[in-house]
C-alpha cells in the first residue's frame, strides 16, 4: 500500500510539474472572467437565433437570416474578414409553417404529429383511412400494388412504453467525471468493406424506391413513431433534398402514445380515419451550396499565418428553436469572440470563429471547409464511390495537405447541449493533457476541473480530427439533451441554462487565447491513415 500511495504521489508531482511548465496568463484570465461574468451578452444572442430567428434548417429562409444576423453581430464587435462561404450542391431549402393530424374515426381527437424535413406538403387537408404496412425490402412493396390509394400509412409497430428510472435532467458528480477517466481499448469492429456496402446501397435504394412507390400507388401521407415516450416527438428528415429525386408523400412524427393507439386500432381491425393537413414547401427549385459563416481576430507579429479555430453548428432541425442542438454553441462561440474584443486581446496567432451548416446531415459544412483550407483525402473518379460516404469509401491515396495544414494550431468545438463545461476530452492526443489541465485550473472554481484521453463524435471537430489536425470537444453537462430536448420539438429556449452559457463562453475565451499565445502550436498525435 505505502507503495502504491508513493506511486500515485510521484505521478500526481510529475502531472503537476508538466502543468506548473505551461504558461497561463492570470491577469487575462481574470479581464475574460469579469467580462464573461458580470457583462455578459450571450443570453442575448442565444435569444435572437432561438426566438427571433428560430430553427434553421440547413439552406432554409431562416438559415440565412442566421448568417446575415451574426455576420452583422461580428461586424458590430469589430471582427475581421467577415464572410459567409459556400460548399456546394447542398440542395433544396425547405420549410414548414403548420401541421395537423385529427382522428375522424372511430372517435374525434387532435393527435400530435410533425413533418419530416424536405417531404411535401398535403396541399389542403387530405382524408383517409390508416393502414399498417411492413416494408423491410424491395421486394414487400410488391405485396402492396393497388392496395395503398387514398391511404395513410403506418409504417412502424406499436412500442411498448417503458418507464424512466433516471431522473431526466443529469449533471456530472466526482463518481461520474471519475469514471471518465477510464479508457476503453476499442474493440475489433466489422471491417467487412463490402458488407457494410450492401446494407447501406440497399437503404439507399429501399427509401428512393418507396417514395416513388407510394407516389405512384396514391397515399396520401405517412406516420412514423417518434423514436421517445411522453409526448415528445423526435424529428429528423425525410423525402429527399435533391432537386430530381423524388421528395415521395407528406411524412410527419407522431408522439409515440398517440401512434401506439392507431397501431392498436388498426390491429383490432378498427377502421380508422384521419384527416392530416400540411403546410410545407421547397424554397428552391435547384439545388444550391450550403453557407458557413467565418470572422476573425488577426494575429500580429510572426505568427499572425497561423491559426486557431473555434466553431459550432449554427444549423438546426425544424421542429423546435435549435436551443441546446445548436444555438448554445454558436452563442457561447460568438459570446467567445466578443469577450476577447471586448478585453483588447491582442493575440499572436489569428484567432478564426466558424458557424458551420449541414452539420445534421453529416459534418458536410465542417468537412468542406477542412478539405478546402486544411487537407482531404483524393476525391474517388468511380462514381460508385463516389456516391458513398467518406466512411465506406476505398482508399484513394495520401492525405493531400494544403499550405494552411502546417499554420493550423487548434480547434475548439461545442455541441452537447447547454449543459455547463465539465472539461475537455483530448481525443487520445495525450501530449495536450497537461497543456489543458494548465489552462482549466482557473476554472476549478466554477466546475470545469476533467481531462481526460477519451475520444468523442459526432459532430464538427471530427472534420479536423479525422486529418490529423487537433480538434476538440468539451465534456458538458449533459442536463435533458439526450432525454426530453436533442433533434425534438422540445428543443427550446427553455431547457438552456443561462450562468452555464456565461462559464462556458469564459472558458472558451482562455483556451482560444492560450492556444494564440503559447510559443509553439498545440502538439499533434500521429495520424491513422488506411
């Protein structure tokens, strides 16, 4: 036991002494706290994307209202090369301004339902009798010719409500942060190229041919469960955002205890009949890019060329405001660059903000930016290839490194909600470690006290991530993000919590202004090609 106690005392020393060598500025620190947290303007910001502006899905009417609204905000405070800048054939914008479903039959009763992003409208109420349909392959739709006009289908089985036994909202404790610290050794995954393939071709295909299919066939619309209980309803997309591809019929979400008694319904033999009316439209004819808004503080002296990044989402789904998923990211970002101004820092390396699009349709904002300023991997000529993911794609030769790749220093993202800063997980780029315990020290105070090596996805660090460029999330709070509020219509104002906003635009603000300060820019971990 003295052993071990000597042991875990020495390493403690040497992490502290790797701390105690990175340099952190107290007097900045405190000027970004006293901004952060006595003048704070990010309710205020947060505020006008969710409730003035609202959801802003990606290429809609409300998305570019958002890139002309911060792109005046950044203007205001003083920012440099302001900008929006496209990535190309996105597609078609879409939005949606009302949307009901009412029981006829049996009995009366108003049922809560959403559209599915990028599906039509009904064009007027529509009336039908609900049918249950089970399309797992191509070949059930044959079992349906003739059988579907002036239907509206089910398309999934009833889901037995389950209980919750957590409480909904979470905050992390000394048990929780702990336990982060462990890391998993990830396990052999199914490396079966062409296996995974097949199952997403035939995904693909399955949803072009059933658009088309229920076009032709005459149903009217179609519900889907919502994939919670209680009322919530998760939405995400649908039909299709390609000018060409068949947008298919009105789609829409239901609250999974409304759908389950259709589903009971229909199974009793009932006959059931719903009137469901939609009021969406497609704002484009053609498909167009995608927009990214950009600005800057310039850096000064020689290594003004060199780079740090901070970004977040700025697009939504459609169904809520885009509060947690992603306005508290943009706010606490843009909130990031106005303490930094405000406070007059003057930092060696250019320090760059990006309010990315197309995040929810996979990173595609985020990852064109990276490919056009950083590095990419050769785009495949196969058209075959082409047409699947970056995941699934064959290998198609070296990283391909442009001139801004060796001037990138780092990258801060936000995305997990509202919930308060906990840390910052080193996605297993053990050599910052110390680097960042340094730069959280000041913050002990108000909770943020964790790094850990683990690794985190899913959103837009990973573009950077993936070409062995540093990128980082911070570990949240989650608070109700992934019980009541992520990709729901309860994705509101209401959920955020406003002095977790203010300690994480602080902490932000430090790290960006350390990583512009430090002599050398942050270290890199080996990059995993192949």
């Amino acid at each position: 036991m003295i052993k071990r106690c000597m042991w875990v005392m020495m390493c403690l020393g040497i992490s502290g002494m790797a701390a105690a060598q990175e340099p952190v500025d107290l007097d900045m620190v405190s000027r970004i706290r006293q901004e952060a947290f006595h003048r704070s303007q990010v309710m205020a910001t947060f505020s006008h994307l969710t409730e003035n502006i609202g959801p802003r899905l990606t290429n809609s009417p409300q998305m570019a209202q958002a890139n002309a609204w911060t792109r005046e905000k950044f203007n205001d405070w003083g920012l440099t090369n302001v900008h929006d800048e496209a990535f190309d054939d996105f597609g078609r914008g879409w939005e949606f301004s009302d949307a009901s479903v009412e029981m006829l039959s049996p009995r009366t009763l108003p049922l809560h339902a959403l559209p599915k992003a990028w599906t039509p409208g009904t064009n007027g109420p529509v009336e039908g009798e609900v049918m249950a349909v089970a399309i797992k392959t191509r070949a059930d739709l044959e079992k349906y010719k003739g059988k579907l006009a002036g239907k509206i289908l089910l398309l999934n089985e009833a889901r037995e409500y389950k209980r919750g036994v957590e409480a909904d909202s979470h905050r992390h404790g000394e048990a929780g942060l702990a336990e982060l610290q462990a890391f998993a050794v990830p396990k052999d995954v199914d490396n079966d190229r062409a296996k995974r393939i097949k199952r997403y071709t035939e995904r693909q295909e399955l949803t072009r041919a059933t658009n088309e299919f229920f076009v032709a066939e005459g149903v009217l619309a179609t519900l889907s469960i919502s994939g919670w209980d209680n009322g919530i309803i998760r939405v995400g997309g649908g039909g299709s955002r390609k000018a060409g591809e068949s947008v298919g019929v009105p789609e829409l979400a239901m609250a999974a205890e409304h759908y389950n008694q259709l589903a009971r319904a229909v199974e009793r033999k009932q006959a059931v009949k719903l009137r469901v009316n939609v009021k969406a439209r497609f704002t484009d004819e053609a498909n167009r890019p995608g927009y990214n808004t950009v600005a800057e503080i310039p850096g000064s002296g020689s290594k003004a060329g060199e780079i740090v990044m901070l970004g977040a989402h700025m697009d939504s789904w459609h169904t809520g405001t885009g509060a947690a998923d992603n306005a508290a990211g943009v706010a606490v970002m843009m909130e990031a660059m106005r303490i930094l101004k405000a406070v007059g820092a003057k930092p060696k390396r250019t320090i760059r903000v990006a309010l990315w699009s197309g995040e929810e349709q996979g990173l595609i904002g985020s990852q064109a930016y990276v490919a056009k300023h950083f590095a990419a991997y050769p785009e495949p000529t196969d058209p075959a290839q082409k047409a699947l993911p970056a995941s699934l794609r064959e290998s198609t030769g070296a990283l391909q490194k442009k001139r801004d790749y060796d001037h990138f220093a780092a990258y801060f993202n936000m995305d997990n909600g509202s919930g308060r800063f906990r840390g910052i997980y080193a996605q297993e780029n053990l050599a910052v470690m110390p680097i960042f315990k340094a730069w959280l020290e000041p913050f002990h105070d108000v909770g943020a006290t964790t790094v850990v090596t683990r690794n985190t996805g899913s959103t837009d660090h990973i573009s950077f991530d993936r070409v062995g460029l540093p990128g980082f999330q911070f570990i949240q709070d989650r608070l109700d993000y992934f019980s009541n509020v992520h990709h729901s219509n309860l994705d509101t104002w209401d959920h955020a919590e406003p002095e977790d906003l203010k300690q994480a635009a602080a902490i932000v603000a430090s790290f960006v202004y350390h990583a512009a300060m430090r002599e050398e820019k942050l270290p890199r971990k080996p990059l995993l090609e192949g």
